[in-house]
C-alpha cells in the first residue's frame, strides 16, 4: 500500500522516498551479498514505484532517477554474480516499460536511463554479466525499436565499451549487434541524431588490435555507410531527401552533422589503430573518399577537414606529446615507415586534384612540408623533399607569382636551416677530457631508428646559444646534427636541380624568384666553398671526434656549383640580349673559379675531387664557348691562361673535346 500511494506524494517527497529506499536497499544488498539467495526485496520496490511515478513531470523524473541511475550503477556491478544479473534484469523490465512512450521531441531522457548499462560493461569484469547487458539491449531493440531516440546514442556507448573488453566472445557478439542495427535500422539512427554516435562506435571496432576479423570487417563497414548515407531519405545530404521530424537541431551544418563523423572515424584510425592492415585501409578510405566526394563540399568545409582531420595526422612533427603516445619506439618507426609516409605522399595527391579549392591552403602544406624536411630522420626528411618536388611539378600550370614568391621563400628558408652553421663554432673545438661523459641517444632506438626531431634554429636565432660553450656530453648530439644538416643540404640542392631540369617548372617561375634560388643557391656553394679551403679547422675537427675521415663538403660545393652553371647557362639563352650582361656577370667569376680550383688540384693525392669536378668544369668550357663574340672575348684574359693549365693534366675525353673546341674558338678570333 506504501509503494503504490507514492504518485501521491509531491516532488520534493518522492526524492526523499526514492533515495531512503535505495539506501536500505544497498544495506540489504551488502548484508546478504555473499549469500547464495541475495535479498532484493527493496530492489525489486524501487523497480515498482518507478512503475507507479512514470508519469511525472520529466522534471521530478530527472531528480529520481539521478538517485536510481547511481544504485543501478552500484547493484549491476556487485561481486555477487546473482545480485548483478538480478539488477541487469530488474533494469531491462524498468527499461521496456520506459520504452513503451515515446520519447518527445529534444528530450534526451532515454539516453539517461540507459546508462547503467553502459557502466556495468565497463566496470564488470564478469563475462556473463556483459554478456547480459548485450541480451538486454538487443531484446529492446527486437521489442521497442519504434520508440527508441536518444536511447541509441547510450546504446551505442555499450557497444563501444564492449569493443574494449578483452573478451573476444563479448566483443563479436556486440559488433554483430552493431550490424544488424546498421542493416536494419540505419533510417532511424539518421532521424533521430545519433548518425555520428554509430560512427564513433564502428571506429571503436576497428581499433581493437587483439581480433583483426571484427577490425577488418568494421573498417569494411565505416567505408559502407558512406553510399547508405548518401542514399538515405532522412539524411539531407540526400537528393530524395524528405523533411522528417528528427531531434537534431534543423540549424546544424549537415556536413558536419554527417560527414565530418565518417572522415573524422577514418582520422582516429589511422592515428590510433594498432593493427598496420586496418590502419592501410583507413588511409586508403579516408582519401579515395575525399577524392571521390570532394567537389560536394563546399570550401569553407575543406577548412575543417584540413585542420580537424589531415594536418593532424603529422602532429608527431612537431609535438613532442604526440610522439609519446607510442609505447616503444619500433611502434613509432612502423606508423612511420607505413602509414604516416604513405599519408603525406596522399596529401600531396589530393592538393593535385583538388588544387584551385585547396590552394588557399598551400601555405599551410608548405609548412608542413618544411617540419617534415627538417628532421634528424632521413626517411622522413627524403620522403618531404620528393613531395614538395611531386607538388610543384604536378601543379606548375596553376602556380600564380604570388604562389612562386611563397615556394620559393619556403625554399629559401630550407637552405637556411639546413645550413651547418655550428661548423664554424669553436666551443666544438677543445679536446674531450678523458672521463667526460658521454652524450645519450636522444630519441634513438636500438636498431638506429630516429624519432622525429626538428633541427636547431638558424643561426639568428642561435646566436645567443653559440656564445655559450656547449657541455661535453652534448658535444656528439651536435655533432650527429650536423651531419644530418649536411645530407640534408646536398639533398635539397639536388631537388632544386631537379625541379629547374623539369622544363614546365623553368618555364613558369617567375625570373625575379628563380634569381632568388640562384642566390640561395651561391650561399651553399659559398659556405662549402668556405669550409673546404679551410684545412685547419678541418683537421681541428677530425682530431676532436667530428667523423672518423677529415671532413668535407665536396659534394654540397660541386653539385651546388653545378646547379648554378646549368641554370646560368640556360637563363643566358632564354634572356634578351640586353640582359644576357647580366647573367654574365654571375657566371663568369664561379666559372673562373670553378676552374682556378680545378687546375690546383694534385692529381695524386686528391683525386676524389677531381673525379667530382671534371663534369663541372666540361659544362663551364662549353658554357664559355657558347657566349657570343663579344662576350667570349671579354673573358679570354682571365680564362685563356686557366684553360691552358688544364692541358698540362689527364683529362677525361668530355674535358677535352671542351679544351679543344675552346682553344678553336680563341685560334679562329685571333686569326681573323
């Protein structure tokens, strides 16, 4: 008679009711736990006024089931197996009988009574107990599908946590749930908001590493909605779209709504996903649905995708938290090596295709591209230069001087950073003690593998650093950087030489830009120029550990010089007449001093250099005698007595076909 006079009692009353009841329940609980016949006398009541009070305004309602939401969340996870199960069912009864009203319109009190189900999958451990959980839920939607609104969004929440239990019979029988929901109820799920709750749960699936046949066929599935999305009448992304009353906000953007979920899905698997397969296939999904969608989006949607989802995923670059979420460092090198290379060589690909939408995001692309070149890791590091040379030959028709003057800064900037100033700092050249201590692998694994690391600063910002006297054990450290600031100069000197062969490049960048490459260009040449001649300070460095032979940067100066003279010579035929004086005046001084050092060189003991400028000096002999009479003969002075010392050495037959044509050439001037 107490029970069923409750409706009677006002707002305030019933709560105070409710919430005694519950604590003599949980008492009763406790006291006869461990018994093999739990007492749930007060249990089973508080199932019955909620029966009784069902009625009530949602107000009153949200106040009691704060309390009875909170003892269903301690009973369905009680030690005693019997006590759960009887909660769980206690729940599943309270619950249909909720279900059979139909939620109104932006209330989201489904979603509330449901939780504890979602609790007792996560924090119990009993197998039977969440197999129960997944029993319940799939009875209610067999009986109460019609009704069922914001009740998915929880639903689905169990799901996902059953996709985290390390048990593979609970987290099969829950994707198959999530299957037959799809294939049967993907109409509703769309009307009643919860499109981005299903996705989040399917991405879920996909990331459990320890069963790859639910991840495999879970990514299969997010791929799978796509076209069921498209093709659905609730969803307004479709042609045939109807108006429905749904819950979501009529104000919502749909990409975002819809979209935005699935591609998002497709992000945190790449991102997160253990398994390399599922991880391959999430990459290869996420693009070829931009590629085959994309012009459906309009360019304030490109935004986001290109903040919220691509950008992202080269985070690790720059962001030394992002590099900690791996647990060993061989699990960094793999998401490395596979899938983040693969995504950059994919993003370079999509900025092709969809160019004159994507351009105003060039900016931002360049930047990246540039955290990827400046890397202590080589991979990563060759794998950005070929993509910036991929993205500028692929788009040269569409590059606008605007554009040019920002690549070429960007190359600008790259010469400068890989630039190995700290050669010439003399804090690296006192001896090492004896009982230094040695420098730490910093961000190395055991087979040699380098995390990504930016480089130091250019030297304006490093000034201040270099004042300081660096500790020993950070001498190696330095050291190793250096090096990699020397491959990575001769690496970007050859794209550049690369990029100016490609006829549609040389043919498009403006003249004033590709001056400034010359410039950055000649700095290179200059700086190794610099460092060679100086065999003092070379030695000083072998001597102190720098590399095991005397250092160089014989290849940075030739292949440098050589780029200079190639593009010189070109930009000589292109140019008008009355310009050509100009480039004259860059290249003869390097020509005539590419060969002054040429014909210094001992033929015994520096034959490494030799081999490395002869095909230097055969381009500037032809260069020279490819200059008009005029021109030719100006040099002649400076340049006819370089050219007979070149006789007095073994040539190659490239270098003497050059000598000859040249020693013609100044015999048919003189005899005239």
């Amino acid at each position: 008679m107490v029970f069923s006079s409750t409706p009677q009692l006002s707002g305030t009353a019933i709560v105070d009711f409710v919430q005694a009841l519950s604590d003599v329940s949980w008492e009763e609980i406790q006291a006869s736990g461990l018994a093999e016949q739990p007492r749930v006398f007060c249990l089973q009541k508080l199932v019955e006024i909620s029966y009784y009070n069902m009625n009530r305004i949602r107000l009153e309602w949200s106040a009691i089931w704060l309390i009875l939401g909170e003892h269903f969340n301690q009973v369905t996870c009680h030690t005693n197996a019997k006590v759960s199960f009887l909660a769980l069912d206690s729940l599943r009864q309270l619950a249909m009988r909720f279900l059979e009203k139909e939620e109104l319109a932006n209330f989201k009190f489904q979603k509330d009574f449901l939780k504890p189900f979602e609790y007792a999958m996560v924090h119990n451990n009993h197998p039977d107990a969440r197999d129960m959980v997944l029993q319940c839920l799939h009875q209610m939607i067999q009986a109460r599908v019609q009704n069922l609104r914001s009740g998915w969004r929880t639903m689905f929440g169990v799901f996902s946590s059953a996709a985290k239990v390390l048990n593979e019979r609970i987290a099969v029988q829950a994707f198959d749930l999530v299957q037959s929901v799809v294939n049967e109820h993907f109409s509703r799920i769309i009307a009643y908001g919860s499109f981005a709750d299903l996705t989040v749960c399917i991405t879920d699936f996909c990331k459990i590493s320890k069963y790859q046949r639910a991840s495999l066929q879970a990514i299969e599935m997010l791929k799978s909605i796509i076209p069921m999305m498209l093709s659905c009448p609730e969803c307004p992304l479709c042609p045939e779209t109807t108006v429905v009353k749904t819950d979501a906000n009529a104000n919502d953007d749909p990409m975002i709504r819809f979209w935005f979920p699935i591609l998002f899905g497709f992000y945190d698997v790449i991102m997160n996903g253990e398994d390399l397969e599922v991880r391959k296939r999430a990459l290869d999904y996420l693009f070829e649905t931009l590629k085959n969608h994309g012009q459906t989006f309009p360019p304030e949607f490109w935004d986001t995708v290109c903040k919220e989802v691509l950008f992202p995923i080269f985070a690790v670059l720059r962001s030394r938290s992002d590099v900690s979420r791996f647990s060993t460092h061989e699990d960094m090198s793999v998401w490395l090596s596979t899938t983040m290379i693969q995504a950059l060589r994919n993003l370079v690909d999509l900025f092709t295709f969809y160019f004159d939408v994507l351009a105003r995001m060039l900016d931002k692309l360049l930047d990246l591209l540039c955290e990827c070149i400046c890397q202590e890791n080589d991979t990563l590091a060759r794998i950005g230069t070929s993509c910036l040379q991929q993205l500028l030959e692929s788009n040269v028709q569409k590059l606008s001087p605007d554009r040019w003057e920002r690549i070429v800064s960007t190359f600008v900037h790259l010469f400068k950073t890989t630039t190995a100033y700290q050669l010439f700092d003399e804090n690296l050249l006192v001896p090492e003690p004896e009982d230094a201590v040695q420098a730490p692998e910093i961000a190395s694994a055991p087979n040699g593998f380098v995390a990504p690391t930016p480089l130091s600063p250019t030297p304006a910002a490093d000034d201040e650093v270099r004042e300081r006297k660096p500790a020993y054990a950070d001498r190696r450290r330095i050291f190793r950087q250096i090096i990699v600031k020397c491959v990575l100069q001769l690496l970007l000197i050859e794209t550049t030489h690369e990029l100016l062969q490609n006829a549609g490049v040389y043919a498009k960048i403006p003249p004033g830009e590709l001056l400034k490459l010359m410039e950055a260009l000649t700095e290179s040449y200059r700086f190794a120029r610099k460092f060679n001649v100086d065999k003092d300070l070379r030695m000083a460095l072998w001597k102190v550990g720098f590399m095991r032979d005397l250092p160089n940067l014989l290849r940075q100066e030739s292949t440098s010089a050589a780029t200079l003279v190639n593009v010189l010579l070109r930009m000589y035929g292109d140019v008008a007449p009355e310009k050509r004086a100009d480039v004259i005046t860059l290249f003869a001084p390097l020509g005539s001093e590419v060969l002054e050092n040429y014909v210094s060189l001992n033929a015994e003991t520096q034959a490494r250099n030799i081999a490395a400028w002869t095909p230097v000096v055969t381009e500037i002999l032809q260069g020279f005698c490819s200059l008009h009479e005029e021109a030719f003969k100006a040099q002649l002075p400076r340049l006819y007595p370089l050219v007979t010392q070149v006789l007095s050495r073994e040539m190659t037959p490239e270098v003497r076909e050059s000598t000859r044509v040249f020693l013609v050439r100044v015999g048919r001037i003189w005899l005239e």
